[in-house]
C-alpha cells in the first residue's frame, strides 16, 4: 500500500519504566543457562512494577500528543495493540486509553495481531487518513507487561527476551514529521499453529499451562514438521515483502537514499536465520540496526520503538529513506517505508 507523501508521524515515543532486570543476573540466578544468556541477545531489559500495560499505553500516548502539539479531542481514531494481558479480562483497553489521553471524539479500536499488532495499527491509521479527508489526526498505541506468574519473560519463550513498556505515535498530514511513504503485508495463516501447538481449545485462560509455554507449541508445532516449512516460507516471504515495499515507494533495491533497515527485537537466532540473509542479499548499502539489547523483545511495540528511535536519533536527512521489518504469530510480517523530512517529533525511546 503506498501512502503517499502527505502522511507523516508528526511523533513517535517510548515509554519504559525504569526498573532493569539483567540477562547476567538471570544466569547467577540460576534461572538461564549461558547458552540462553546468548541466544536472547539481551543485557537487560525493562520491568513494569506499578504501571499495567494500558496505564503504561496512556503515559506514552500523552507523550506523543505533547510532542505533537495534537490536542488530544483532534484525534479522530485511535488503534490500541498489545501482545499479553492488559489487566482486565473482559474488556477493551483501547476505549481506556482514548478515554485517559482526553481523545473524547475518537473512535477506539483494539489490534489483536500478536507482536505485528503495531506494525497493523500504523497501517490502519494511515489508511483512515487517506481515505478520509476529514480525518484530522490518529493516534497509535502498544503496550504490554510480561509478568511472572502468568508469563516469565525470560523462559516462557525459546531465543527471546520480553521487555515491559509502551510506545505511541501521532499521524496526521501536517508534515512535520517523517513521512510514511508505503507498507507491504503479507500472512501465512498456515503458520498459526506455531503458537497452538497441539493443545485442545481451553474454556478459560491459562488452563493449558501457568506461565504460559510457548516452548511446548513450538516444540509440537516443529514435531508436526511446521518448523522445517516455516524455515522456508518466512524468508521468501520477507523477500516478497521488500521487492514489494520498494516497489510501492518508487524505489529500486540499489536505491542509495535507502540508509537503514531496522530489525525486530528478536533474538540473534531468528534475525540471523529469518531477516538477515534477505536484507543483505537486497539491500546491501543500507546500515542495518538490532535495537532490542536494552529493552528484549517489546510485544506488538517493536515497530513503534523503532521508529521513535529513528526519529529521536535523526537518522534520516531529507530524501532519505529507512525500512522497518515487523514480524508476529498467525503468521504476518511487514515492511514500513519512512522518508526523512525537516521536521522532527522525536522523543527518545
């Protein structure tokens, strides 16, 4: 889908709390062995320890507006996603948030597409922004918590780390910000059992297992031979997703104004198995960044973190241009197109 050149993110924040848990301290611990120390490519990451997942969802969507200068009764939908919990069981975070932030005429809307969930709400946003000319301003959202004892950041998942915290972002046309110039999806939804595995359908949650155990439906999902086609699918797909990403924004693969691609917040593993070997092979000219180090894997924030930091570190000039690869369960994966502009909404992440 290309957007044109009239949607810009005129911000893009992340909001982490500040308490640090170490990788170093999990292994002295007891709880990783070295070898996962390693694979999760992580030194620390952040912990939640007052703040749910929509309060912490609220800070960085008030964040993002101030940046913005977005009076929040401006915004005229918002898209909340999340990954985990968020602190109710039957209910809506998304009205929550717009509720709290002040955008008293939005239209609130939940994103429920695992860790790609933020990549889908830029999407939807923009969409609404160039099919509606009305629209003034959208406003983004994530957030998610990964807390013991329903979820144990650091185990409950194979070569992955998961990170606490929130991340927001303001699109309108006003063009201050980056712009978001086109976006590639694609979906295997014959991948969905990874995350299934081959448990019965449960009446309530967490009946299969407390903390939940992604290892075990992977470890089913790989037995089924689901793993050895999803080697092959992800990077034909991700290749598709470029090529076509590129193609939507005008661009050629040598293109030199395409300067960096930036990655998921994975573990080495999965970039090095998965995104890698297509990126290099594509785009050798462009700097390619892995950012999760300090924060692990973020739920559905990856892509917003992301482009926060793009923004907050200025790395693109006028005419230049950077790629944000987003991945999550189902499965889906994307490709976001950003081109530099003079403005700057940045807050750091």
């Amino acid at each position: 889908m290309r957007f044109g050149e009239n949607v810009t993110i005129d911000a893009a924040v992340c909001w982490l709390p500040t308490t640090r848990q170490s990788a170093a301290s999990q292994v002295a611990d007891g709880v990783l062995a070295p070898v996962e120390e390693a694979q999760s490519g992580v030194m620390e990451v952040p912990v939640a320890t007052d703040q749910a997942a929509p309060e912490m969802a609220v800070l960085a969507g008030q964040r993002a507006l101030r940046h913005a200068g977005v009076a929040p009764p401006d915004i005229d939908l918002l898209f909340h996603s999340w990954t985990y919990h968020q602190g109710h069981d039957f209910w809506s975070p998304a009205h929550y948030v717009a509720d709290r932030v002040g955008a008293v005429n939005a239209v609130p809307v939940g994103i429920a597409q695992m860790c790609h969930g933020g990549a889908m709400a830029l999407h939807e946003a923009a969409l609404h922004l160039c099919a509606n000319p009305s629209a003034k301003a959208a406003l983004v959202t994530t957030a998610d918590r990964f807390q013991q004892p329903g979820f144990d950041r650091w185990t409950s998942d194979s070569h992955v780390a998961y990170g606490d915290g929130a991340t927001a972002a303001v699109l309108s046309r006003s063009g201050r910000g980056l712009r978001l110039l086109a976006q590639s999806v694609r979906a295997a939804p014959a991948m969905e059992g990874m995350y299934r595995g081959d448990d019965a359908f449960s009446r309530e949650p967490m009946e299969h297992s407390r903390p939940v155990n992604v290892r075990r439906t992977k470890k089913a999902f790989a037995a089924a031979g689901g793993m050895a086609r999803f080697a092959e699918l992800a990077p034909v797909a991700i290749s598709d997703l470029l090529v076509a990403a590129l193609a939507e924004a005008g661009l050629a693969h040598g293109d030199r104004r395409i300067r960096h691609v930036l990655l998921p917040r994975l573990g080495p593993a999965t970039l090095e198995r998965t995104y890698l070997p297509v990126v290099e092979r594509q785009l050798p000219h462009a700097t390619v960044h892995r950012l999760g180090a300090h924060t692990g894997h973020l739920g559905s924030g990856d892509v917003l973190a992301n482009l926060a930091a793009v923004q907050s570190e200025q790395l693109l000039a006028a005419g230049e241009v950077a790629l944000l690869l987003s991945g999550g369960g189902g499965f889906t994966w994307s490709c976001t197109v950003l081109g530099g502009s003079a403005g700057d909404g940045a807050a750091p992440c």
